[in-house]
C-alpha cells in the first residue's frame, strides 16, 4: 500500500506477514537445498535475488528458480528484518 504524504512524496506501509503461513519459509529451505545440491553458496545466492530480483542467482535444478519466484520479495525483507531486530 502507497500513502501519499503530500507535496509529491509517499510512504509504503506493508503489513505484518508470517513467513510459515504462505510457504515462504518451506520455498527458501529447498532452493536453499537446491543451491547447496549444486556447489553454490546459498546464502550468497539467496542474497543476491532478493536484492536485485535477477532469477539467474538461482539455480534451475529442482524447480528452485520457479520457486523462489513465488515469494514476495518485499514480504520477506519485511520479516527478516523484524526478526533480525527480535520487534513484531
């Protein structure tokens, strides 16, 4: 959601989301399975998509691309960073 605080400017508001609820949780255990199966480094990878959402830091091998592309990147920072901060 976009508010617009006036004179141009505007504020996103994301509401609060529980990874296990949509699967995210469930998704990024097996892309991260996936990566590691293949010689990558998962994190690093994992990473890299989140941040530039270019699917090619995800490897194809057992559906980990499509999968991964069915989470909601802004979501998904949204609760990482609320659990990295232990806040709700």
């Amino acid at each position: 959601m976009i508010m617009d605080k006036g004179k141009g400017q505007t504020t996103q508001v994301f509401s609060k989301v529980d990874m296990n609820d949509d699967g995210t949780r469930a998704i990024l255990l097996e892309v991260y399975r996936a990566l590691s199966e293949k010689g990558y480094d998962p994190i690093n990878q994992i990473v890299g998509y989140i941040l530039s959402e270019d699917p090619t830091y995800i490897t194809n091998y057992n559906g980990a691309r499509g999968l991964i592309r069915k989470i909601d990147r802004d979501k998904l920072l949204n609760t990482l960073v609320k659990n990295y901060l232990g806040v709700d």
